[in-house]
C-alpha cells in the first residue's frame, strides 16, 4: 500500500497546501492511495528528529539534495530544521521510498511536479520508474546511439554554453542541420522556453544559419498540453521508454 505524508508549518503558504491536498485526493482516488496532512508544530521533538534522519536517509540512498542552500527552499533548512516549503513523503509497504522537494543533478524537482507526474501516469510503478531515470542516463544513451532518436543523426557536443543557458547535446543531421536538444525525465514548460532561447545564441557563436538549426526535447514523459504546444513552437520531441533496472 502507498501512502503520502504531507508535512506543513503554520507559515506554509495556503495556495500550496491547497493544490498538494487537491492532488492526493485525485491521487487516492485513481491510483486507491492513502494519504495525511501532518502539522510540524504538533510532532514531538523525537518526532522531528526521526522525521529528519529518513529524510536524509532517503536522501544518501536516492543520491539528491534535501537540505536548502540558495536555490529554492528543501525540506531541510540551512538551520537543520524543518522548512515551511511543504514536506512530501511517499511511503510504500510502511517504508519511506522518495521525498519532495528535492535537488538531483541539479534540477529541482517540487512536491507539485512529483504528484502530477503520478496523476498522468497510468500507474504508481510507472510514475515511480519515470522518477529513478536521470537526465545523465538519458545522454548517455542518446550520445552513444544517436539513432535512438533519427536515423543518420551525428552526435556533436554535450553541454555547449551559450548566452542564456547551456544545450545538453547538439547533433548534426543527415542534412547537416544542428539539432539542439534539451533533455528532460518529465518534460516541463520551462524547457519548452529553454530549448526556444537556444536558437539566435548558438547562431551568432558558431556562425549557423537559422534555418539550419533544428530544436528538441528527448524526454521520458510529457503530457498532452504540452506536447501540442511544443507542436506550435517547432520543437520536435522524442519521448523514450525508460527502465531504470538498478
């Protein structure tokens, strides 16, 4: 059986509790759940303290990041304590297996991100599957067999820098076109605006006519909304299945 603890502070901003609880309802109800919303303020201080250790247990054991350090709030403060951000444990058989927010390779990953990524999913495993793949085994894969992606595809450079960002990998077609790809487990709107920007600077660094650059999303997951408007934008997306079989 899966369960979700949602740990809130008096200060954990409504709109947030609000939209973690509206997921785990629709969570319980599709995927036969439980879940609790849990006050901060009401464990004991050894309550705390265990609460604490599984969230850096699961941390070493997940290899990501939980405690803040300037680039968003985790669960655990810079203080040690536990922060007012909105603490997502999933459990499964009484045994804590992932925590949100969390940082890996990193990209913040939030509560919100998480709960959506199971509600389109067809099942908790596969959601779960989905969530262990990281971005470096997608580009390990892709990197070393191109046509993964297209037949004729050349790989080129991983993390090429450029005036707004870096590029995960480009390619170059059977055309010689460019193809700039943006690599994401759960292909979000921000990479959409992200692969978009790439074009102009990569451009003027290297000289690349416009017309010869082609943009791409290489994902393991993406919904519907945002595959229509990736459509609009010209962004080609590839979604792969993944299994992680550590």
């Amino acid at each position: 059986m899966d369960t979700f603890r949602f740990y809130t502070r008096e200060d954990t901003p409504v709109d947030t509790i609000r939209q973690i609880v509206n997921s785990l309802e629709n969570i319980r109800d599709s995927h036969q759940c439980n879940f609790e919303v849990l006050a901060i303020e009401d464990l004991g201080d050894d309550e705390r303290e265990e609460l604490i250790e599984s969230i850096r247990v699961i941390s070493r054991k997940n290899a990501i990041g939980v405690v803040s350090k300037g680039r968003g709030s985790l669960p655990i403060s810079r203080k040690k304590n536990l922060s007012n951000v909105g603490i997502l444990i999933h459990s499964r058989d009484g045994k804590d297996i992932s925590v949100h927010p969390n940082v890996k390779n990193n990209k913040l990953t939030t509560a919100s991100q998480y709960l959506n990524l199971i509600l389109t999913s067809s099942s908790l495993e596969e959601a779960l599957d989905s969530n262990h793949i990281s971005e470096d085994d997608i580009s390990r894969m892709i990197t070393s067999l191109p046509e993964l992606i297209e037949t004729g595809l050349t790989f080129k450079e991983i993390e090429v820098e450029v005036d707004g960002g870096r590029i995960d990998a480009v390619f170059i077609d059977e055309q010689g076109k460019h193809f700039l790809i943006e690599i994401e487990i759960n292909a979000r709107d921000n990479a959409i605006g992200q692969v978009q920007r790439f074009k102009l600077p990569y451009s003027e660094k290297y000289g690349v006519d416009p017309e010869d650059i082609r943009l791409g999303i290489v994902c393991a997951s993406i919904d519907n909304s945002r595959m229509t408007a990736c459509r609009g934008a010209g962004i080609e997306v590839y979604c792969l299945c993944l299994k992680n079989m550590k």
